[in-house]
C-alpha cells in the first residue's frame, strides 16, 4: 500500500475555491479554448473568494484533499470591491499559521485569476497539480476516518 | 508478597508488553496520562493524579459503534465489535485507590441490563494493577467515600517505594499475571509495604478535606438539595467548560454523533457533558437553559441521583482531580461543604 | 452479535401519509417484510438516518397491529426534516423499545379511561387508545378530548371520525384554538374544554401534548376533582443511548428512556422540576 | 498585596452602601490560600469573602458581558491585561460601558499554583514576593523560589498598562520587563517544518476537547460557537484523531485573530498546559509584521487588523518569503 502510493502513479485530490465572476469564468474560457487542465481538480464555485472561509481550507483537507488553492479576482477588480482585500488578509494569515504548525507551505495557494485569463487557469492549476503531486500525499492533516476501510 | 526492584521496571513492562497491551502512565509533552506502554517511553508511576483518569482504558474518548454504507435507498449496518473482541488482553497498571472505585462506578452504568457490550469486551480483556498511594496532596478526599488508598483492590496490588514495587496478587486474572512475570519477581516486602502504610495513613488523617459532611445527600433530601438558593452562587464564575468532566474518574455522559467518510457513515460514541449548552438540547427546546441548572445536574447526579440508584454508593471517588483543574477553582469540595453545611438548620 | 442495544436494525418505509402541514407519519417494516419488533403501548424507538442523525420517537401504532409499525413525526428538526423528504422505499434504522409502557394491562384494566391530546401529542395516546380498542371488553368507557391550533393540524382525523367515533361506550370531543371556516365543532383550548365538559373524576386520565396544555389542562382535572394518582403523561427529553446510560435524559434520579417516558402524575410531583 | 486588598474591600464597602453600585464583582476566597473563583458581592455581608491576592489570575472581563446587561450599575476590579480585554469587549458592544465603573486594580504578576506545585511543594498556604523571589509557606514550613519560575505564563511576559479605569487602586509600581513576548514563537518559527510539526503534534495530542480555552476567552463571546453548530459540519466534542485537534486550535486561534488582546487566559486553564497563547501570539505577531503593530483592546474603537486592509498588502503567496518580515 505504501509503495503504492508513493510511485509516480499518485494523483492528488486538489479542491479549487473558484470565484463566480473571475476565475470559474476563468475555467469555463478555459474548458471553451480547449485549454486543459487536470481533472483531479474539483472546483468549487464562491460568490467572492472572501467567501472562504478558513474552515472550508481545514474541511477540504479533513475529508481528503491533497491540496487547496482559492481563486478570486486581482485586487481591486472585485466584483464587490473589496472583497478580496479582506480574503488577502486573511488567507495570508491563514498560510503563515499552516506553516507555522508544520503543514507543507506548498499545498494551499492563492491566485488572481481574471475571468479573461483562461489561460492563466489553466497555466497556474496544472503548475498546482504538479506541485502536489510531487510533494506527495497529505499525510499532515487528513481526518484517519475518512480513508477507512481502503 | 513479592517484590521487583525499581530498575527492574522497565524489563517487567516489556515482559507484559510481549504477550498483553499494556496501558500506564506516560510522560508526554510535560503531562502525564495513561497511554500504551512501547520502548522508550516516559514511565510516570509517582505522578499521583494524571490529567485524565484511565477511564479511557475501558470508555475512551471516542470510539467507533457501528459503520453504515447506503446505496440508493439501501442501508447496510456493518457491526465493528468483532475488531474489539480480537483485541489482546491488556494490563491497566498504576491505578490508585480512588481510580479504581470509580471503574466500579462506571461498571454500575456500563455492565447494568442492557450490558454495553462495548465496554464489556474491554473490561472482562483488562488485568487491573493497583498501585497505593504514599504521597496524598491537599486536594484529596477518597477516604470521605470510605476509600483506603493504602490498600486498593483490584487483580494486582502493589505498593512502590525508593528501592522496589511490592506485588500482591489478589484474584485469578492477578495470579496469572503473576506467573508470567514469575521470573522478575523475588519474594519479601510485607515489613516496607506496612511501615509505609503507616506512615501514609498519618497523612491522609490530616488532609483537610478528610471530614467532609455528606450526611445530606440522601435521596429523601433531593428537592431540598435541587431546591437551595446557593446554586446560583455556587454556579456563578462557571464557564460551562468540560474541564472537570473530561478529567473526572466516574463521569460517563456521552454522545454518539456520525461521522461522514469516504466509505459510508461511521457512528462513534464520544465523551460528553453536561456542563455543555447542547448536552440537553432539543429541536424544541432545552430542559436546561442555565449554566447553574447545568452546574447542578453535575454535582446532584454525583451526590444524590447516582446514590439513590445504586445502593447509596455516591459518584464521587475524591481523587481532588476537579479541585486541581477547574479553571475558576469551582469544585465538588466547595458544593459538599456549602450544602452539606446545612444540615441542622 | 446483533442484541447489541446501540446497534439497530434496518426497517423500510412502506407507507408515508401527510397528515398535516407538518406531521407525516411512517410506516415502518424490517427487510424481511415483517414487523421490526413487538412493543407495548407508551414505549418508544429510535429511529434514524445514518449521518444525519438518531431521535427518539413514540411508536404510534398499536401493539395490537401485527404487520407493522408507525410513527408520526411532526417536522422540527435536523432529523425530522430529512424525514420528511424521505420517499416510500427508502431505508432508515430503528432500535427499541425503549422505556416503560401505559400500564394497559394493570392499572388501566376495567376502568374508564380518560386521553387528553394536544396536537402531535395524540401519536403516543394512538398506540393506547387503538390497544384498547382491540380488547375493548378490558376497559370501561372511553372518552378522547383531542385538540389543535387548527383542523388542519389535527393528525389522521379520518380514523378519528370513521373509525374511533363509532367505537361503542366511546365519546370523543374535538376542538381547535380559533374559529376556522369549514368547522363547526368546538372552539378553544383543551384545558378550558376540558373542564367545560365537566368529565368524571373517577376515570384515569392520560395527558400528552405541549407542557403548557399539560400544566393547565392537570389544573382543570384536579379542579374537577380527579386524583394525581390516576393521571398519567408522557415526557420527552433528548436522548442518545435509550437505554440509560449516556445521561442527559434525566429528571432528577430518574431517567426517561429507561423509567418513563410513563409518569404518573404522582411521581413527577416527587422530582424536580426540571422537563 | 494585603494592603490592596483592603483597600479594595474598603472601597467595595463604600460603593455597595452609598449605593452608587448594585454589585461588585472581583473574587472570593476559595478552599485553600490559592484558589479564589470570580465573584460578585450585592451586599456589604457578602463582601466577607472577598479577596485579592498573588492567585487571582482569572480575568474578569468576560463574566460583564452578562452582568452589565444587568439592572444598576457595577463596579469591577481590572487588572492591565483584563483592561484590554474589557476595550476589546466594549468596541464589540458586547459590554455596556456605562453600567461599568472600572477600578483598576494593582498587578505585579499572578502566581500559578500548578507550577508551584511542579516544584515538588505541596499543602502551600501562603504566598508572599520578596524582591525577585516568592515566599511559599507550606505546612511543612518556608520555600524560597525565583518569581520568574512561578508566575503564570501570561504574566511572565506581561508589559501592559491600563486602558481603561474610572479610579485606580494601585500602591506599587510596576517595573517594565525586558523580554521579548515573540521570543518562543520566534523560536517555534526557527524550527524546520518537521520540528513545528512534530512539536504541535505532541502538545495538541494532548487536547482533550474541554472547550476551556474557548469558554474562558473573552474575544470568544459568539452567542452559538461554530464548533457547537451542528450546521456548520465541523462540530464536534472529541478529538478522534490528529487533524481535528489542529482544526480546532486554527479555527479557534483564527477567529480571535485581530481581536486577541494576548490576554494568555488560553493557557491559564488549560488542563494538559498546552501553549495555547504561541497560536495567538503568533496571528498577533504576523499582523503586526504585515499590517503594521496593532495591539487589540488599546481602544475601545477603531477597526481591527481583519476588517480593514490596504491597497498594497502583502500577498499571501508571500508571506513565507523575504519581503513580508
């Protein structure tokens, strides 16, 4: 089981937290442009990315995510105007604390994805996927329950 | 009797360890608790209270019941005892005199029609090894509740002092333990083990605690108890934490709540209480809105509830664990006194 | 391995009636197509849906009903809104019966019996009134006052009008709060309707409904002169284990799983007032 | 300390008989000479259990947003710390502030029994500073140890003043510290992922889920706690493995981020000593890195870290790099 999951075969769970006026638009341009992205990427779609709450991070990472990356629009183009002032705040003390208790820094991200910037989409979850999948299974913070029985 | 040096521990832990789980008082990160024993760990027998009780050992935290799987309209039950029934026989070791007093508590609760099988299992795998106290702090009181922490009960009965622990078995499974460790243990040690009784029985005399009124809390007095004014005040600075649940030997409320998993639903049992805003909440309401109603639940199922249900035996052992750790040092000491202090009025 | 008491069993809902805007009661078989497990009149069950939730439920239909059993559940909360969008087919989990029963084969023998209801408070009085119906020769005459906010909210009226109210040596009054178009029975609350019908206070009473209807309507009854020792209510608290163990169901030193749900009167006057 | 606190009972004494307040609250002798409870006196006969001394650590802050609901008004003994927590609670419109009168209240540093106790001292029954050092009698008779070694966490670092007071019974002076209050985080920070793991690992194991630093915080003041909402999918009552401790203390830590005045009650009550305030601290000494220094309950108005930003923040992809710090 062991070597099974460390082979190059791993493909991680990567929950995306979209926001509906940039990035799930985003992803929608990019899926119509034939622009690929993998498919182990779940998105969620937010009405804003201040909708993230941290706990949906922690949740995501409880029932198994192997990484979570939250998208909303770039500073000062919210579609509520400061919406993602306050979710940079946040997510940035939300990072630094993840880190601080020792979960891998890489496995949670930010990114500013326009909805015109399909290919960006693209471009930034297949990096993600990448990173991921190179770092491995998470084995930090998953809730043990969630796999049982496998 | 027999004894072992106290060098010689370690070698009579990995001997129990080898065939049987053994579960004793474990230094981890700065605090003792009870947790299974493996090469290299902390053992901590002269800490007198550990932070949680080895209740644990037979009603943990939390535990799985059952696992359900659906598909569509259909449910499967899937039964998780058999993983416990396979489980090895394990030692529970160190237990003091006030600990084990409260295992009969719990036993009234658990091992009553209907028999929890759950805790059944892992009672009837567990060899108890008693250990006496020779240090009592100011904070307990197990003699009020009769209890002689010179002597505990239990399968095995031991007593620890500089050079050696002192082992006395007492029933059938505490023979047999014996045996397997029949090779590190020499014979000797009544003489140390009642001069330090003696000099034990000295101190528990003076404890100040030691002459605490429960004449009462009596079934007959239980409207006049639920009744008294002093609650409020009593009740005032509680914060409506669990800390003194989750640390008491007898406590036993618990919860059973799903968990949802990748597989189907897991149903677990977890520790609960009733100090808890939603211990008692329902969809149309809550029988108990304040936390003085709730700080009274606490204090009249151990003194008056628990006793008029089983034979006058209160569920209260006085191990002094609520007296240590209760963050606004409200405890079962100060209710015994403010209300047992009424009694001629 | 099964008579684990937190274990329960599987039962399939055959049958699901609406009753009223917010009741809808269940009927309820094991896999096998049979009836899950016997009980008496009073006791009650846990029913639920794995990760949802488990509550306790009083199981309304008789004992006497040798196919099934039902439970009527008004719409409140976590669970019991799940089950209500449940469809006929789907499966839940039921474990009991839990607690004491009506004391329909002691104290109740061959007196006149007396059922007070107020709205969703009638599915435990259910299980009673139809077990005594099916031995109706035990009993003496019986009188049933049932009432609601409204006619609507009066469950199953349609075995109430066609089925109980021409059972013989049987009165039944109904009433609502307030007037209401397309009724012309009685208007009011139960305990003023209860002492206006000036009922003898030599039969045994059984009260189940919301504690404030409880309360007023017992005042009514001791004022017309019948004795604590004859009445008789059902509680509800939260529950977990059923069996008397997990601790939150208590009233005083009495547990409510395990020594009621059934109270005398009587005996609630000896506990604290604390449900 | 026996002349503040007679000071301070004579002062509960006027107040509660010219009736300008209807109770006092401050704290009650206990069993032993070092376990006083929060209290609250409505009349000068309750006040015979009154006390002040090296052992009232508790902070009383959060027990107003109750009381001050309550008819009249009420005089309240503050420490400095308590005082922020008291701005903090009032800035949320939690307490009413003009059914309080604050008194503030001398403070040279609590002593926590536990770490007395630690000390292998056992049936003490009084406690007194000497200088740099304590006095512990016990019945066995007289111990000597260095204050540093036995005053609570949260006021080993203590360097605050008052924020708030209508009068003020102070008879010492406090002396500044010179210690650094980020000094263990930075050292925590110093570490390398495996060693911060591996350290929360071992004292979060420990949480046994007790919800006391949660109920005893007085920036946790939601009338429904997240973690007791079964709608919010993450309640729960038991730790059943390593990753809902951690959820727990983020989610716990997070949400007073902003608004923690570093009280450190957090670790006071916690019954296994986890070091709960290095969570804190640590949101504490990220904001002051990234938004500038902000200490939360100074005043009792003002937006805090997490509901204000600016153009130019740091971008949380950043935070790990050098830039931010």
């Amino acid at each position: 089981m062991q070597e099974v999951t460390e082979n190059k075969e791993f493909t991680p769970n990567i929950v995306a937290f979209c926001c509906n006026w940039c990035s799930y638009a985003g992803a929608d341009l990019a899926g119509s442009s034939r622009m690929t992205y993998p498919a182990n990427v779940k998105i969620i779609r937010v009405p804003c990315s201040c909708r993230v709450n941290p706990t949906f991070i922690l949740k995501a990472y409880q029932q198994g995510a192997d990484g979570v990356i939250i998208c909303g629009c770039h500073p000062g183009d919210c579609h509520y105007v400061t919406g993602n002032y306050y979710t940079r705040r946040r997510i940035a003390l939300l990072f630094s604390m993840l880190n601080y208790m020792g979960i891998e820094k890489e496995r949670t991200r930010l990114e500013w994805v326009s909805a015109a910037e399909g290919q960006k989409f693209s471009a930034v979850m297949n990096d993600f996927v990448k990173t991921i999948t190179e770092l491995g299974e998470n084995k930090r913070l998953t809730d043990l329950r969630v796999k049982e029985g496998e | 009797m027999k004894k072992i040096a106290k060098a010689k521990l370690n070698e009579l832990y990995a001997k129990i360890s080898e065939s049987m789980g053994l579960f004793l008082p474990i230094k981890r990160a700065g605090e003792v608790n009870y947790a299974v024993w493996g090469e290299g760990k902390e053992v901590s027998l002269e800490t007198l209270k550990t932070v949680k009780s080895p209740k644990n050992a037979f009603f943990p935290d939390s535990e799985n019941l059952m696992k359900f799987k659906t598909e569509g309209k259909n449910i499967e039950i899937i039964d998780v005892r058999k993983d416990y029934k396979e489980e090895k026989p394990f030692v529970l070791f160190g237990v003091k005199a006030c600990d084990y007093k409260a295992i009969e508590v719990l036993d009234r609760v658990f091992l009553a029609d209907p028999v929890d099988s759950y805790y059944q299992a892992r009672r009837e795998a567990t060899t108890i090894v008693t250990l006496a106290c020779s240090k009592p702090e100011e904070s307990c009181f197990c003699k009020v509740f009769g209890i002689d922490a010179t002597a505990p009960c239990g399968d095995v009965t031991t007593w620890l002092d500089e050079n050696y622990l002192y082992w006395q078995a007492n029933t059938e499974k505490g023979e047999a333990l014996t045996a397997l460790v029949a090779d590190l243990l020499e014979e000797g040690g009544e003489e140390s083990v009642a001069t330090q009784q003696e000099a034990t029985k000295a101190i528990l005399e003076k404890l100040p605690f030691s002459a605490l009124d429960l004449s009462r809390f009596k079934p007959e007095n239980l409207n006049d108890l639920f009744n008294d004014p002093a609650w409020e005040e009593m009740s005032e600075a509680c914060l409506g934490c669990g800390t003194c649940t989750f640390v008491c030997p007898t406590c036993q409320c618990f919860d059973i709540r799903d968990f949802k998993t990748s597989e189907g639903v897991l149903r677990y049992r977890c520790w609960d209480s009733c100090m808890y805003s939603d211990f008692t909440l329902m969809a149309h309401g809550n029988s108990r809105t304040t936390q003085m109603q709730r700080f009274r639940q606490r204090f009249m199922h151990k003194l008056v509830y628990y006793p008029s249900q089983n034979d006058g035996l209160y569920s209260c052992v006085g191990c002094g664990r609520c007296v240590n750790k209760c963050p606004q040092h409200l405890n079962i000491v100060k209710v015994i006194k403010t209300l047992g202090g009424k009694n001629d009025d | 391995m099964t008579n684990e008491t937190l274990i329960p069993k599987v039962g399939v809902i055959t049958d699901i009636r609406k009753d009223t805007p917010d009741v809808k009661t269940f009927r309820v078989v094991g896999t096998d197509g049979k009836k899950l497990f016997e009980h008496m009149p009073g006791q009650c069950a846990m029913v639920s849906i794995p990760g949802v939730g488990e509550c306790m439920f009083s199981i309304t239909s008789s004992p006497t009903n040798e196919e099934y059993m039902e439970f009527s559940i008004k719409k409140c909360g976590c669970v019991t809104e799940v089950l209500h969008a449940l469809e006929e087919g789907a499966q839940v989990t039921v474990r009991g019966p839990y607690g004491k029963n009506f004391p329909v084969e002691g104290d109740f023998k061959g007196k006149d019996l007396l059922f007070i209801a107020g709205g969703i408070g009638l599915a435990p009085l259910r299980s009673v009134i139809n077990y005594v119906r099916h031995y109706r020769e035990n009993y003496g005459k019986v009188v049933i006052v049932y009432g609601a906010r409204s006619k609507d909210d009066l469950v199953d009226i349609e075995e109430i009008q066609t089925e109980w109210m021409n059972e013989p040596n049987t009165e039944v009054y109904l009433t609502i709060d307030r007037p209401q178009e397309g009724w012309d029975g009685h208007v009011g609350f139960v305990p003023s309707y209860v002492k206006e019908l000036g009922l003898d206070p030599n039969m045994t009473a059984v009260l189940c409904g919301p504690p404030i209807m409880i309360k007023f309507t017992l005042a009514g009854l001791l004022e017309l002169g019948f004795d604590k020792s004859r009445v008789y209510t059902t509680l509800e608290l939260r529950m977990k284990c059923g069996v008397g163990k997990c601790g939150r169901c208590n009233v005083g030193d009495k547990f409510v799983c395990k020594d009621g749900p059934v109270f005398r009167m009587t005996e609630l006057d000896e506990l604290p007032d604390e449900y | 300390m026996k002349e503040v606190e007679t000071k301070m009972l004579e002062r509960a004494k006027e107040l509660l008989e010219s009736g300008e307040v209807a109770r006092v609250v401050g704290w009650k002798k206990g069993e032993f000479c070092y376990d006083p409870s929060p209290a609250t006196f409505e009349s000068v006969e309750e006040l015979k259990d009154f006390t002040y001394d090296w052992f009232c650590g508790a902070n009383l802050s959060k027990y107003l947003i109750q009381i001050s609901k309550k008819e009249g008004k009420t005089a309240v003994f503050l420490k400095p710390c308590d005082t922020y927590s008291f701005n903090q609670l009032v800035k949320e419109h939690r307490i009413k502030r003009e059914n309080i009168h604050v008194i503030a209240v001398e403070c040279r540093g609590k002593f926590d029994i536990e770490k007395i106790k630690a000390k292998g001292i056992s049936f003490v029954t009084g406690a007194q500073l000497d200088g740099t050092q304590v006095k512990v009698s016990t019945l066995y008779g007289e111990e000597t140890l260095e204050k540093s070694d036995v005053v609570l966490t949260k006021c080993a670092t203590c360097n605050k003043d008052y924020q708030v007071q209508d009068e003020a019974i102070i008879l010492h002076e406090r002396t500044k510290k010179d210690v650094d209050r980020f000094a263990e985080v930075a050292k925590l920070e110093a570490m390398t992922e495996e060693e911060r793991f591996a350290f929360w690992r071992e004292q979060l194991s420990k949480c046994i889920r007790c919800n006391a630093c949660r109920n005893v915080c007085p920036a946790c003041s939601c009338v429904k706690c997240v973690f007791d909402n079964p709608a919010s999918e993450i309640s729960a009552k038991v730790n059943s493995d390593k990753f809902e401790e951690q959820l727990f203390h983020i989610i716990r830590a997070f949400h007073v981020a902003g608004r923690c005045t570093d009280c450190g009650e957090c670790s006071r009550v916690c019954p296994q000593h986890i070091p709960l305030h290095l969570l804190n601290r640590k949101f504490i000494k990220d904001i002051d890195n990234f938004y500038g220094e902000y200490q939360a309950g100074e005043t009792a108005e003002g937006k805090t870290p997490l509901t204000s930003y600016t153009e130019g923040d740091t971008e949380p992809n950043d935070v790990f790099k050098g830039e931010a710090k």
